[in-house]
C-alpha cells in the first residue's frame, strides 16, 4: 500500500514539474512578444 501512495505522489509531482516547466516556457514567450510588440510599438512613433 505505502509503494503504491508513494507511486501516485511521484506521478504528481512529475506532472505538476511538467506543467510548471510549460507554464514558464509560455510565460517567456509571451514576454518575448509583449517586447517586440512594444518596439515595433516605439517604432511607429518616432
């Protein structure tokens, strides 16, 4: 019973690191565009 439990806890961990890895991955992609968007933006004006 302990191994199984143990089992479970390390799929959900696993999962929770990939998601958290993906979240991150999105996160920066988008700071990427917000940035090029605000220099195309900075552009334009001048």
């Amino acid at each position: 019973m302990d191994f199984g439990r143990k089992m479970d806890y390390s799929t959900i961990d696993s999962r929770m690191f990939i998601l958290s890895i993906s979240f991150n991955l999105k996160e920066t992609k988008l700071k990427d565009i917000i940035k090029n968007e605000n220099n195309r933006y900075a552009n334009l004006n001048i």
